[in-house]
C-alpha cells in the first residue's frame, strides 16, 4: 500500500477505484462510493492474489461473488459490471508481467467464479428473507390470532355479562344471537318461546308512531341509529318496556350489514313514575284527584280558547262538629262516603271531582253548556248529600254550601277562578248553609279588597302609610280647647286614605294592632310633647289615644306606655286612654289590673261608646275610669229641633250618675250649635264633633288651641 | 367506532405493505408478489425510485453518526420498517456500543420481523404503535425500559410523516412527541416533495396514485408545510435541504440525480 501508484498495490487500488465507480450506482446500499471502494480492495486482492498464484485456484472468485452480496449489491447489474470490470481491467492492473493468454484465461475463469458466487449467495439471502419474512408474517398473524381471540373473548364477556339487553340482526330482521340479559327481560330464549326471530313483528299496540319509520330508515342506511322506548310482549304475554337504542353496523366497504339493539329494562321504573304520578295526583283518603290534578285540568279548562267552565266549591257545614264529636276516623269515614257520592255525581264527560284538603271539595264541569250544567251538578250534589249517611250506627245528615263560578275560559287564572269560589262558598255558607250562592264579581271584589288590606297591614305598617289626625276635644262651658282624640288613618298606595274602621278590625283580627297601637302612642305622645315644649303658656293639652281590645290583653301594655312617656318625657295626666264599653264587660280583675295601674300613675281612663254596650251601672264603680264618652247615638236625637225627649232624659240620667260617680262625660257627634247648647244645658263637660272641628293634622288643631289660649 | 387499542388490524398479504415495498426499492427479498407489483408500478412512473431510497437511508446514517458524534445515545425510531440494512442500530451501536434505540411500527409484520432481528440486542427493542398514538408509544414498557427521557433522544422520523394525512393531525402527534424530549434533544427527518424530482410534477404524480390505490397515501407537502414540523426546534446546519444535500461525505455532485429528491432536515431542541 505504501508503494507508488505505479506499483502493485497502486494498480490494486486503481482497479478497485474503477471497480467501484461501476457498481456504485447499482447498488443499494448507504455506504458512500469511497466507503465501498474500502470493501472492494481485499476483494480486488484475493482476485489478484488467484490470477497471478502459482497454482491456479479459482474458488477465490465465489468469494468475491459472495461478498458483493454480503454488502448489499444484490442487484444482477452489479455482477454484470463487476464482470465488465474484471474482465477488462484486473489482468490489465493485476497481472503484473504473467503470460498474457494465460492471465486472461484464468480471468475468465475468476469470473466464471464470481458469478456463481453470487448466484449461489443471492439466491441463499433471497431465500433467507422469503423465509424470514414469511416467518414475521406468520408470527405476526399468530399474535393478531392472539389479540383478536383475546378481544373477541373480552367482547363476549361484555355480550354475555351486560346487566344490558344486546341483540345483533340483520337487516331483513332475523335475529341472529341475543344475550342472556335480553333473554331474562323476555322472559325465555327466542327458540323455545314460539316467539318469531323476525324483528319487525315485534309490535305493540303502545308503539310509538315512529318507531317502526325509524327502524325502515336504519335497515334502509339512511339512519346510523335510534333510541326509543318501546314496549314488548314477554313470553308470558305481559308488557316489558324498554329503552331501546338500535345502531346500524357497517362491513368495512360502509354497506350496512347488522343491525344491533341495545335494551334497558323500565317496566318496573315506569310503573313506579305511574304510581307516583298517581299519588302525586291523588288524595290517599278518599282516592280523589287532589288539588294539583284538579289545578292541570281547571288551567287546561282555562286554556282552551272558545270553551267555558263551570265550577261547585262544597264544604260541608258542621264538619269539625262530627270530627269533635264522633272523632277523626268517623270523619274520615264520613269524608270517604261523601266522596263516593260526589263522584257519583259527577259522571258526565269533561265532569270531575276533587278533593282539595279537609271537608273542601270541587267539582268541575266542562261540558258544552255549563251554564245550565253547573247548577244541575250544584243541585245534585245537595239532594245527594241529603241523604242521611250511617256511620257507626248513627245516622247523619250533612249539609254543604256551594259557591258556583262558572264563565269563558281564557279570562280568569285557575287561582283566581279559586279563590271567588271560596269566597262564594262562604257567602253560602254565612247565609245559613245548605245551598248554593253564584258568584258575584262586585262581592268579591269587597272580599278581596279586605283580603288584600290584611295581607298589606304589616308592609304598610313598615312604610310608614299610617299617619295621625287630632280632632279637638272642647270644654262646653267656655268652648276652649281641652286636648284632642288622636285618629290613626292608613295613607294607602291605591285606596287612598282609609279611616280606621277600614282597617282597625283587620288590625284585631291579625293582632298587628298591637304594633300599631304602639306607634298611634308614641307618635300622639310624641307631638303633643313637641307642642308643649313649643308653646309652654298655653296650658295643658290633654291627648286622647285608643286602647282596642287585643292592647288591653296584651301583657306590655303598662310597660310599653310608661315608657313611651318617660322617654319622652310626657306627664301621665296629659294622656288619655279610651277603652270601649264592650271591652270591659265582663271584665275581670286580670283584664282590668293594668288599667288600674296606669290610673294610679295618673293616666285617665276614658270609656268609650258608653251606652252601647249593656254594661252592668254597677260595674262602673269598679272601673278605673275618670270619663265616660257618650256614644254618638244619644246625641244624634238632639241634632233635631226641638231635640228628641227621650235621649234628652237618657243623657240627663246619664250625666247625673256621672258626676255622682265623680265622671265627667264627654259627648261625641256634635254638629250643630243647637246640639251643643243643649248638651251644654244638660251639663255635658266635654264636647267634640264637626260642630268644632273636624280631625286634622296637629298644626290645625294647635291654631285652635292658641286661638282659645289667646283669645 | 373507534377500533379499541386491543384489537389489532389484521394481516392481509394480498396488500401491499410500504414497509415491504421500501423493502424491495432497496434490493431485499422481505416482501411479497403484491409489494413486488406496487413497487414496479411506482416505478413505472419514478424509476429511481430506489435512489430516493437509498438516499433516505444514507441520509438516516449521516444524521444518526452526527447524532452520536453531538453525545447522543438514544434512540427513538418511528417508522422503522424491515430493517434490510444500514438500521438505526446497526450505524450506532456501530459508533457507540452503548447506544440504545427503540423501533416503532404500526405493522405487525415488520413488528415481529424486527423482534428476530434484535433478539439478543440488549439495546435495542421494538414497539408495535401508531405515530399517531404518541401516548401508545411513550407509554410503551420498550421507552420505558431503554430509554432515559430525562436525557437528550435523537427521534427519527425518516421516510414516516408523507404517509401520514393531516386529518390525522401529523404535526399534533410531533409536537406531542418532542414536548417530552429533554433538551439537546434532535428531531430527524426527511419527507416526500416535488421539489427536486428530476421529473415532471404530473408524472410523479402517478407513483402518488399508486400509494393512493394501495390505500396508503402518499402526501406530498411543500417545503414550507414540512419546515413546520421543526416548529421550536433550531435548525442543525445546513438546515431544510435535500437529502444529498444535508451534510455529505462525499461530493453531492456524485449522487444520483433522485438523490436530491424531497427535504431532509435535523432540529435540536433548545
């Protein structure tokens, strides 16, 4: 190698060099051209090592051949060039100075090697990689054969475990395998069931209209899958329903091929939302649709443009009486049996009867002439309760009341449709029971406007709607201003002002007068403070102020009202509390110990409406009061000229018990000047009345009072 | 539906396979009639064929020897194919003994052809999964065990994302492949264009169809398209070029004209 290119190993390397430039570019390997040049020179060696030994040995050429292949030069052109090129070129370079016939004969002979070398390598790898590629392939298809057994098991696992019901058709709807679950909900395999395996015969009457469209749509290939709930005959000919969910399968091409079903069993949970349903709907004593079924179809009734509706609300008179009496389970019996004959009532299409809680039942009619209907189903309903019901051997007679409102649909809401039935009802039922009353709107409207007051008495009360107005109380024997009676009035939102008999009853009734009793207090106390701290010459000022009853039950009277004046600093002798007649009848020494109380404080006590109330006149010395009013009903008689005798001597004897009881009286109503004169004559002390002034804000009354002072 | 991880494809021999088909371009005897017909259909219209793919697997040995020259160890070859000759292994186990790699393919014959090949290669395994379940591929107990991902990995994707369409989100399944890759890490590729083919674009155009009938797509992309694969990666000198172009040991003027065929390209991670 280290000789001179001229050399031998020089001409090796010039053959290699020629050698590889021809096969380079038939060959496929990665090896670069002066890399294969490297391989090709022992090559070239052994080539030249055979042509010029002294005993010719062929076999080196089959080596040579071989090892072309070892490289990678498996294709055929590379042994036609690698012939070219020894052929032409190894005597030349690798000959050195030999017999030239000899040299070429034995190149032709390395070359006869070469080749079959070649041959003999290339068909042995050709054979080798057929064999290991089919071997891969084999091994490879055993491992899929593997994985596809083990998917296929793990698919059946699925097929056959699901808590699902799986069912695989075709698409002419032959069932073709159905899984264990899907058996269980038929209630038997298909087999030995008689049941046919085709499909699109198991219909139910309850199927959906579009399931069988849909099931066309799938097997058509228009449709990838659907899911519905579908019902189906068991093996017993009872219903199994279903949610059905059915996918197409495809073959590989996208043409359909199955048809696959997937089925949840819901009977059980249907039936269960049935008889929710069915409670939920129901009463549970007597089996009636309840109030919410009866609201779903009165609003449907409401909704049904161009229809009309008549509806009876019957409460049963006297039913606590029977519950009280015979106790509950009789008059749960008795509930039960008025039931059966309502219901027998109303039997009619579009009728219906419900019970809407405790003895309240309504029945409804929709049918083409409620007008006429509703009252013959009213009527029916009285003489059927007309008969006496048995229970526990007595016999009973119950009687009901009935509000009838009956109309065009799409006018009223089903409350409001409601509550005027109520309100009828109790119009029925106030005039005595046993009958019907129709609605009228007027009437209702008067209910609902106290209705409304009630619910509105608490916010009102928070809002500040409630002001005071003083009307002047007078001295009948110089006319000047003694104090003033404070006059609660409810500035509301919509009906303006409203007196107190507007809303003081409903005040009772909710017992909110309480808070509101306090306020009228510290708000009258409060003022008239103000004005005698304003005006300390003008002399006192007495304020009166109204106790309702329910004040005088309720045990912060005494504690809240001495309070109220020592917080803002009012003399209890300035404060008057009046307290109706019909307050203290009967009153006993509990009710009237509070009273008591705040007189010895110096508070007076007046009592109002005196003459009203039958009180016991002995009674009155029992009383802590100072003053009696006299009711306005006495001094109406002298408004007249000349003056009614009678009340004349009333209020005479009146005033004279008074006084001898150490009272002063005080009358209310005075309108006319001939009224107060004569009161006046009769020895009256005290006076109010249009005549003077009629209630107003403190301002026009502290002008009074100046005026008096001043004047 | 989604053919579930567990169920494989089946083996069809009466289909061309293109590992077989590569195969056959590069003189090996690893193939069947079927590939044998494809191939020599492909090259009806590309007749050399063979030198793009000789050039491919030049390209791969350059860029693998460069790799271990740069420290790298580590091995990820995706798309391996039937390894005939010159494999990532052989070039770098070749340069370092210590060199690890693991093959990937989504063939269940080069799978298990290449199981015997490597059987007794302690540093060499083979992953039966699908570039484009690179999740499959990591998770894969041959990463696990031969690789080291906390050290740089040279991922090879030679002659492997021209078959992979872009509804099947190829750039996607790269990037989630390179986002584990320590840094240093090289991302080596080469990718089918028409850029370079000494041939007019319509009748390379015909070998595309027959990869199109044999249902395995060849999708040419331009050399913009396949820069984006090296998209946080910077590029290793002589960056984009073709594949006789990129690094040669010998002067490209040498190679054969099919030789500059297509882009080839090394990314290192930063």
């Amino acid at each position: 190698m280290s000789d001179t290119s001229d050399g031998p190993e020089g001409r090796l390397r010039r053959f290699a060099t020629i050698w590889s430039r021809a096969i380079f570019p038939v060959t496929a390997t990665s090896l670069t051209r002066p890399e294969i040049e490297l391989q090709l020179i022992p090559l070239a060696r052994q080539l030249r090592n055979s042509l010029t030994a002294r005993v010719f040995q062929p076999e080196a050429g089959r080596e040579v051949g071989a090892a072309l292949i070892s490289f990678h030069s498996t294709d055929p052109e590379v042994l036609s060039r690698t012939l070219d090129a020894v052929d032409a070129y190894l005597v030349l370079y690798c000959g050195g100075d030999g017999d030239g016939e000899e040299l070429r004969a034995r190149s032709a002979r390395l070359q006869h090697a070469v080749a079959a070398g070649f041959a003999k390598a290339l068909r042995e790898r050709t054979l080798a990689e057929q064999e290991a590629i089919s071997r891969a392939t084999l091994n490879a298809r055993q491992m899929v054969a593997e994985a596809l057994h083990a998917s296929e098991a793990r698919f059946r696992a699925v097929f056959e475990g699901a808590a699902i019901g799986i069912g695989i058709a075709d698409l002419d709807g032959n069932m073709l395998e159905i899984n264990d679950a899907l058996k269980r909900m038929f209630g038997g395999a298909l087999d030995n069931s008689g049941r046919s395996r085709k499909v699109h015969e198991w219909t139910h009457p309850d199927d959906a209209p579009q399931v069988w469209r849909l099931y066309e749509e799938l097997v058509r290939g228009e449709r990838e899958h659907y899911r519905v709930e579908k019902p189906f005959y068991r093996q017993d000919g009872t219903v199994l329903w279903t949610n059905l969910t059915v996918s197409l399968l495809r073959d590989p091409e996208g043409n359909p091929q199955y048809q696959l079903a997937l089925m949840e069993d819901t009977t059980e949970r249907r039936l269960l939302n049935l008889r929710l349903r069915y409670e939920a709907t129901h009463d549970a004593l007597t089996g009636l649709p309840n109030r919410t079924l009866f609201f779903e179809r009165l609003e449907k009734a409401l909704a049904t443009p161009g229809g009309r509706f008549g509806l009876c609300y019957l409460d049963l008179d006297g039913f606590k009486a029977i519950n009280d009496s015979l106790g509950h389970a009789a008059g749960d019996r008795l509930l039960v049996e008025v039931s059966d004959r309502l219901q027998s009532c109303a039997t009619a299409p579009g009728e219906m009867v419900a019970r809407l809680g405790g003895d309240e039942f309504v029945a409804l009619t929709t049918g083409p002439d409620t007008e006429r209907e509703v009252d013959e189903l009213a009527g029916r309903i009285l003489s059927m309760l007309a008969i006496p019901i048995r229970i526990e051997g007595r016999e009973l007679t119950v009687r009901g009341s009935i509000g009838i409102v009956e109309g065009p649909a799409g006018e009223r809401s089903a409350a409001e449709v409601l509550r005027s039935a109520d309100i009828t009802m109790y119009r029925a039922k106030s005039a005595g029971g046993n009958r019907f009353e129709l609605a009228d709107p007027e009437m209702d409207e008067r209910t609902i406007t106290r209705h409304g007051l009630t619910t509105a008495l608490p916010a009102a009360l928070d809002r500040s709607e409630f002001f005071i107005e003083y009307q002047p109380l007078v001295h009948l024997a110089d006319g000047s201003v003694s104090g003033a009676e404070a006059l609660v009035r409810w500035s509301h939102p919509q009906h303006g002002v409203l007196g107190p008999d507007r809303f003081i009853p409903l005040a009772e009734h909710t017992g909110l007068i309480v808070p509101l009793g306090r306020w009228v207090l510290e708000e009258a106390v409060r003022q008239t403070h103000e004005w005698q701290q304003r005006h300390p010459g003008a002399g006192p000022l007495r304020i009166n102020v109204n106790l309702s009853p329910c004040q005088l039950h309720h045990s912060g009277l005494v504690a809240d009202t001495v309070d109220t004046l020592e917080r803002i600093g009012l003399e209890p002798g300035t404060l008057c509390l009046e307290v109706t007649e019909s307050a203290l009848i009967g009153a006993d020494d509990d009710l009237l110990k509070p009273l008591r109380r705040l007189a010895e404080m110096g508070v007076d006590i007046a009592l109002d409406d005196f003459g009203t109330g039958y009180s016991n006149l002995a009674n009155l010395r029992r009383l802590p009061v100072t003053e009696l009013k006299l009711d306005r009903s006495f001094t109406q008689g002298m408004q007249q000229y000349p003056a009614d005798p009678v009340d004349t001597k009333i209020v005479e004897g009146i005033v004279a018990l008074a006084h001898s009881l150490d009272l002063s009286v005080t009358v209310e109503g005075v309108e006319t000047a001939a009224q107060a004169d004569q009161l006046r004559r009769l020895g009256c002390d005290t006076a109010q009345g249009w005549y003077y002034a009629r209630p107003g804000p403190w301002d026009h009354l502290h002008q009074l009072a100046l005026v008096d002072a001043t004047g | 539906m989604d053919r579930p991880s567990w169920a494989p494809h089946g083996i069809d021999i009466s289909t061309p396979s293109v590992s077989r088909m590569y195969d056959f371009y590069l003189g090996g005897s690893h193939n069947f009639e079927v590939d044998r017909e494809a191939a020599r259909k492909a090259m009806e219209f590309l007749p050399g064929m063979p030198k793009i793919m000789q050039a491919n697997r030049a390209f791969m040995r350059r860029a693998v020897r460069y790799a271990v020259s740069e420290g790298i160890t580590q091995f990820l070859d995706i798309g391996s194919g039937i390894p005939t000759f010159g494999n990532v292994h052989e070039v770098a186990q070749g340069e370092n003994p210590d060199a690890r790699i693991v093959y990937v393919d989504h063939d269940p014959v080069a799978v298990a052809h290449s199981e015997v090949v490597l059987e007794g290669n302690d540093g060499a395994g083979i992953v039966a999964a699908d570039l484009r379940k690179p999740e499959d591929i990591l998770g894969s107990s041959a990463v696990e065990s031969h690789l080291d991902l906390e050290r740089p990995v040279a991922l090879l994707l030679v002659a492997l994302l021209h078959f992979v369409e872009d509804a099947d989100d190829p750039y996607g399944a790269v990037a989630e492949l390179g986002a584990v890759l320590a840094p240093g890490s090289l991302i080596v590729l080469t990718h089918a264009a028409y850029d370079g083919i000494p041939l007019p674009e319509q009748q390379a155009g015909g070998a595309v169809g027959v990869y199109k009938n044999i249902r395995n797509p060849l999708i040419m992309r331009s050399r913009d398209e396949i820069a984006r694969f090296f998209e946080g990666y910077e590029m290793v000198e002589p960056g984009l070029v073709s594949m006789a172009e990129w690094r040669p040991d010998t002067p490209p003027e040498d190679e054969d004209p099919y030789a500059f065929s297509g882009f080839a390209g090394v990314g290192r991670k930063a």
